[in-house]
C-alpha cells in the first residue's frame, strides 16, 4: 500500500501533464499520436491501437504502436496502415458486437479481458493470424470508447499487454488502469473534438474568404486569379526567410500559427476590390468605359472619309464642267493624301489607346494634333474628332487609368484595411489588417494609403508587398498588358529595389533562394520562364 500511492500520485501527476500537452496541441494526427503513448505509457502497455469513428458507421485504424515488434504505423511516422475499417454494424444492421473495439464504440462501456486467447464472446481470429505471422502474442486488452462533449463515441482507444515494470511479464489491466486509461480518453476526446471544431472553423472561414475572392473573379476573372496566388508566392518567400541564417532578417522565424495569420492575410490583402467598380478593374484600354470608345473615334475618321469623298466628287464634278483635267489630279491627289492621314492617324490612335509601360511625350502632342480635327454630327454641328476626356485618356502615361481611375483602384486598400479592422480578430490572427493593409506602402515612405516607411512596417507586410509586384508583373490574365517573363520581371523588380520600393533583404532572398523560379515552374507559362542572368539583375550581388 505504501508504494502504491506514490506510484498512483506519479501517474495521476502524469495524467494531468498529458491533459496539458493535449489541449496544446494543434495538428489531428499528433494529437491521437500523443494520445495513444500517453495511455501506452500510463499503464505500462507494449503496445496499442487508437480507432477512429468514420461517419458513425465503421473504425478506422488511425495510430497503431507495438514496441516488441517495433512497429509503429499512421500519426506522425508517414507509414500507412494497411487494415480494412471494421464495421460497426452487420449487413442486417444489426450491432456488431462479435469484434471488441466496435463493441466498446457502439456500446460506449469499457472492455477489460486478461486474456484473448480464453475469453469468449468476442472474435479473437484476427489477433491468432497475427500473432501466428509474427510471433506475438496478444494477451491482455483494454478497450476504452471515447465520448464526446455531445455524448456522441468518436473513438476507441485499445491497449494490449500490460507490462509488470521490475520483470517485464504481462499482465492483466487493474481498475486503476482502466479508471486513468477512461480519464485520459475522456480528456482526449475533449482535446480531439476541440481541435476538430477549430479545424471545422478555420475551414469555414477559409471558405468565407475563397466566397469573398469568388465574388471578386465574378466581377473580373482578372483579380481572382492574383487573389488565389498570392497566398502561395507569400509562404514560398516565408519559407525562404525562414531558412536564412545570415544577413538582416536571420532572426526572422514563424511558428505555425505565425505562419497561418500571413496566409490569412495573404488571401485577404486585396477583399476591398469586391466594391472597385469592374469597369475600373477590367479597363483593358485607355478608352473603355462600360465599351471600348475607339469604336466611336472609328465612325468618326469614317465620317472623315466620307467627307473627303464628298469633297472629291464635288470637285471632279466643278472639273468636269468647267474641262479643268489640272483640278481633276489635284482633287484626286488631295483625297488619297487624306485617306493616307487619316488611316494612319486612326492607327496611331489605336495603339495609343493600348496601356504600355511609357508614352513619350511626342506621342501625346500627336494626340492633341489629332483630337483638333473636326467633323459634323447629325446636327450639322462642328464637333473635334476626340473631346477633352477622350484625349486626355488617350495620352495616359502608363497603363490605361487616368488619375480618377487610379485613385478608385487605391482605395481598395483603404477599404480593405477598413473591412478587415472592423473584424474581432483573435488573438493569433491580430495582426492580420496590418499585413494585409500594406502591401502597397514603400521603403522609402512614399506608398499609400498611409505612407509609411520600412521601419514602420512589419516584415510580413514588406513580404507580401513583393509577392503582390512579382505576380502582377507576370500574370498573363491581365486585359491591358501581357505578362511579363521573369527575367524582366526580376529587372523591374531590382529598379524598384533601387528606389527603395521594396525591401532590399527581402528581394535578395527572394532571388538566392529562387523563389521566382518554382512559383514561376507552378504558375506560369512556359514560354514566360526564360534564363535569367542574376548577375544583371540591377542592385542584386551574387
């Protein structure tokens, strides 16, 4: 009795320990891993099986330990078990109480037998093969269900040979094991039904932000896209910060939760867009509205033409009346020179009206030249061939926004950053609005919206910041530009670097780890991933 209670205190201290570590821990398969050689080791067990109830209907073989045999399957070993799922009820629907652990699941009572080979009322014909095949044998078990908060059985817990600790001799489980192996299951199952329910809302939410970027791709298929792949470019850059050793950023490590609050914020840095208008968004050139208005300046240069025709005829008529051949070759030499201009005049208006990367401004006096012309409407009114909204659209700089447009599509980070600070973040996803709300901003504090500097940004936001730049550069379902290849997407990139746009640590990780060549390999096309010579990336050293 005198060594009993201390042995009985140790294992109750050990059950409270193990209670602790359970409600810790976050992964599903550790967790029932931790949960069967918490009870393997509380009562001395060699070896063990944790089942787990599939859709009410059978138990799946889930952890699965014998240390004589040293086998060790399913949790965190990667090696599959291999078993048939046993059912829970016969093919008459029936309990299936023949097998010991669907008993225990569909009964809720503990089994307790000191010895398989002589108990009768259960089929042992599996546990003789296998002992028959290896060896072993199988001789005492424990079958404990799992209960639920609901009352509901959503596993079993099997321990088989109790070990005496001085001799090593199995023997049979005492109450006290069977009474600490029902706490740790009712503990566990707790634990279990905790880490499932955050599952279940942590998938839920998700799936309210896939919702959220569906309704954006709806409006246009040109944003869904970077919404779905920026998450996966943030934790590829992650990873490789996560594996420097040196340099600036050598400290920066995440944990798992750390890493989950940036997917978050990754998959939720652009939300606000879902009230950007999508004529904004999809404005594929400088003239489109809610239609391209090239196709207007188009029946106006043919009302040119048909001017020019009229003025023609009138004047190979004038001629032919009055004999004059000389005034006949000038009216004709003058109308194929017009139609000359003005082919070439609407074709340059045509390409103006496609965003680039830079309209000179030559270009744009060609704009002002053409947009004096005039023509008459139906009224008989002299209207200019382009008004003033036309033109000014048309000699945009870069891209096909003009500065009221440009303005509307900024300030989808403002109402990103207020839709995701309206939020009750939890804890461990705090910081999700600040991450997500800066991937705009710059090193050099000239971004928006708040204009902040490096120093005042986390490196979360700095990451996605680059993550946001390279994917845009190289999508290829943009309306107004091609994607670039990803060696001129890493020469833009290190200009920018340059400037102080984008964080200098975080690009050179970003190149050394070649990051941009495995998102590039899962993401984009061939024919976009070129050689790239980093020794020529502007502001990157080898």
């Amino acid at each position: 009795m005198d060594n009993a209670l201390p042995s009985l205190i140790r294992r109750l201290e050990q059950l409270n320990q193990i209670g602790i570590a359970l409600s810790g821990e976050r992964d599903i398969q550790t967790l029932l891993e931790k949960i069967l050689v918490a009870a393997k080791e509380i009562t001395g067990s060699d070896a063990g099986t944790l089942y787990s109830v599939v859709e009410g209907r059978e138990l799946q073989f889930s952890i699965l330990r014998n240390d004589k045999l040293k086998l060790a399957q399913g949790g965190t070993t990667g090696a599959p078990i291999r078993l048939p799922n046993i059912p829970l009820y016969q093919a008459d629907g029936r309990p299936n109480h023949r097998m010991v652990a669907a008993h225990a699941a569909v009964t809720g009572q503990t089994v307790n037998i000191q010895d398989a080979y002589t108990e009768s009322g259960f089929d042992f014909t599996g546990t003789r093969e296998f002992d028959a095949r290896t060896g072993y044998r199988s001789q005492s078990f424990l079958t404990v269900p799992m209960r639920n908060h609901e009352g509901d059985i959503i596993g079993v817990l099997q321990l088989i040979n109790a070990l005496e600790p001085a001799t090593g001799a199995i023997r049979a489980f005492d109450a006290e094991d069977q009474h600490l192996v029902e706490s740790l299951a009712s503990q566990a199952a707790v634990a279990l039904t905790n880490r499932k329910l955050i599952e279940q809302l942590e998938d839920l939410f998700e799936s309210f932000i896939d919702l959220i970027n569906e309704a954006i791709d709806e409006k246009s298929p040109y944003t869904g896209g970077h919404c779905r792949r920026i998450p996966e470019l943030a934790m590829m850059i992650a990873d490789a910060l996560d594996r420097q050793t040196s340099g600036p950023l050598a400290s920066f490590k995440l944990s798992e939760q750390d890493r989950y609050e940036l997917k978050i914020a990754a998959m939720l840095h652009d939300c606000g867009k879902i009230t950007t208008p999508v004529h904004v968004v999809d404005k594929a050139t400088k003239l489109e509205t809610l239609f391209d208005r090239i196709h207007l300046v188009d029946t106006r240069f043919e009302i040119l033409r048909r001017d020019a025709e009229i003025a023609l005829l009138k004047a190979r008529l004038e001629a032919l009346e009055n004999g004059n051949h000389q005034s006949l070759e000038t009216a004709q030499r003058l109308y194929d020179d017009t139609l000359r201009q003005l082919e070439a005049d609407r074709q340059f208006l045509h390409k103006a009206n496609i965003g680039g990367e830079f309209m000179d401004a030559d270009d744009q006096a060609e704009v002002d030249r053409i947009a004096v012309y005039t023509w008459q409407d139906h009224y008989g009114k002299s209207m200019p061939l382009l008004n003033g909204d036309e033109a000014a659209n048309l000699k945009i700089a870069k891209g096909t926004l003009n500065d009221a447009e440009r303005a509307i599509i900024n300030n989808h980070i403002v109402v990103t950053i207020k839709m995701l600070e309206a939020l009750p973040w939890p804890k461990h996803l705090k910081n999700v609005p600040e991450y997500a709300g800066g991937h705009h901003e710059r090193m050099d504090g000239k971004g928006y919206p708040r204009g902040l500097r490096g120093d005042q940004m986390s490196v979360q936001a700095r990451l996605l910041a680059v993550a946001d730049i390279f994917e845009a550069l190289t999508a290829a379902d943009r309306p107004y530009k091609r994607g670039k290849t990803v060696s001129e997407a890493l020469a833009i990139m290190g200009r920018m670097m340059l400037d102080r746009h984008i964080d200098p640590a975080i690009f050179d990780s970003f190149v050394r780890d070649k990051v941009y060549l495995r998102y590039a390999e899962e993401f984009l096309d061939p024919a976009q991933i070129d050689a790239v010579d980093e020794s020529r990336i502007p502001g990157y050293t080898p």
